[in-house]
C-alpha cells in the first residue's frame, strides 16, 4: 500500500507541472481473480469519498426463459444507478437468431447470466447484452478516480472512452487476454474530474461479444494541485519555524 501510494504521489506531481489540461495520472487492468480482487483491496485503501454500485438493489421483474439468452433479472434501454446512468448508446448491429432485447441493457444473476460472467459473479451485475457501445453518465461530475470489475469482455477488442470536465477526451484500449470466463478489475485516476465515459466495443460482422460489470466505485484523490500547494506549504512552514528557531 505504502509503495502505491509513494508511486501515485510522484506521477500527479509531475502531472501537475507538466499539463494544464486533462491528463491521467494511472490506468490499470488487474487480470484473473486473485489480481482483480488484490486491485479493487488498493484502490479502496487509497482513495476516498467512496460511492459503489453492486447492482443488486434491483428487484427481479424479468424473466426466466429456456436458456440464459431469454433470462433476465432486469430489461431496459438504462439504469439509473448510484453512481450514475448507463445506457445503450449502440445495440449490436448484427444480432442473431439468438439474441433477445438487443436495445436493452440487463441486470443479471447467476441463474439468468450467460458465458463466463455467472461464473465470476456470486450476486447482480449490469451485462451489456452485446451492445456495441455503452454510455455511463457519471454520477454528478465531481470525481477523478473510479475502479469496477469487468468480465467476459475484448473478445473482439474494446476501448473506454473517457470525457473530463474540461471538454478534453481520452481513449484507452482495453488490450488483454481478456476471453469468456475472464475478470479484470479496471482502475483510473486522473487529475480532472470526468462527467461521461462510453465503453466501446467491436464486434464485427455476426461476432457476438459482451461484458459485465459490477461493484462500479466513484471516488476522489487529492488532485496533484492541490498536493503541489499543500507541499508547498509545509516548506514553508518548515523554513520559518527554522528561521524562528
């Protein structure tokens, strides 16, 4: 946690100097459960003003089909969440013969959820239902790190596409060996807060590819100007209480 903190201090630093625009500090992807889960432990150690969505505040109004494509706990074009709203932005412009509800979003259990998300999750999370894209308003626009579990995604390739405050963007790929039956914990910290982010995948022509995601985390770290100015300060205070002494 120590050697975490030291590295995250030196790069918004430096970052505060180097860049009067949007900039992040730290983006990551802890792949397999063991990493994914030591990742989400280090990334609620070192940041604050927390707000978690785990998705299973919604009750079950869908339905159980005859298999995990007809099953759903959940069915709607967006969610409202506590920390925001995800919406289809671009259902799967190829679907097949087995898709159902291609405009909707899912919320999703083990007893409904298909490939290897239901493996990964003992409780509800949001499932893409092969949306191409997938946009998440932020919750209130007043945050600059987030961390959440992603599973079963970039089989085909993915990006997340994040929008900041100051109207600048940035594209990360979501390059991995991410494959079904796969979990990675996703972790960003940036020095501008950040209103939106779209989660963009490729599918291709007749490729069927989707995701889920739970246990979503807002949350705050001290922006690097204000690290560089509390830094600062206690030169100062330093320097004086030497010149006193």
């Amino acid at each position: 946690m120590k050697l975490f903190s030291r590295a995250l201090l030196g790069v918004a630093l430096v970052g505060a100097a180097s860049s009067a625009s949007a900039a992040l500090l730290k983006f990551e992807a802890a792949y397999g459960l063991a990493d994914a889960t030591a990742a989400e432990a280090q990334f609620l150690g070192n940041s604050h003003n927390q707000t978690t969505e785990t998705f299973n505040g919604f009750a079950n109004t869908g339905q159980v089909g005859s298999s995990d494509q007809d099953s759903w706990i959940q069915a709607a074009p967006s969610f409202d969440t506590a920390v925001g709203t995800f919406s289809m932005q671009s259902p799967e412009a190829s679907p097949d013969g087995n898709d159902v509800n291609p405009g909707d979003l899912m919320i999703e259990d083990a007893t409904t959820g298909e490939f290897g998300r239901s493996d990964n999750y003992d409780s509800q999370w949001l499932d893409s239902n092969d949306a191409d894209s997938v946009l998440w308003d932020i919750l209130d626009g007043q945050y600059n790190a987030f961390g959440f579990y992603i599973s079963d995604a970039n089989d085909q390739g993915a990006a997340l596409t994040l929008e900041f405050n100051d109207g600048t963007t940035e594209t990360l790929d979501l390059t991995s060996p991410l494959r079904n039956g796969n979990i990675a914990y996703i972790t960003l910290f940036s020095d501008v807060y950040f209103s939106n982010a779209s989660l963009v995948f490729n599918n291709g022509v007749g490729d069927n590819d989707g995701w889920g995601i739970d246990n979503v985390t807002l949350a705050k770290v001290p922006e690097p100007g204000t690290l560089a100015l509390f830094g600062l300060g206690m030169m100062g205070l330093v320097i004086a209480r030497r010149r006193k002494a």
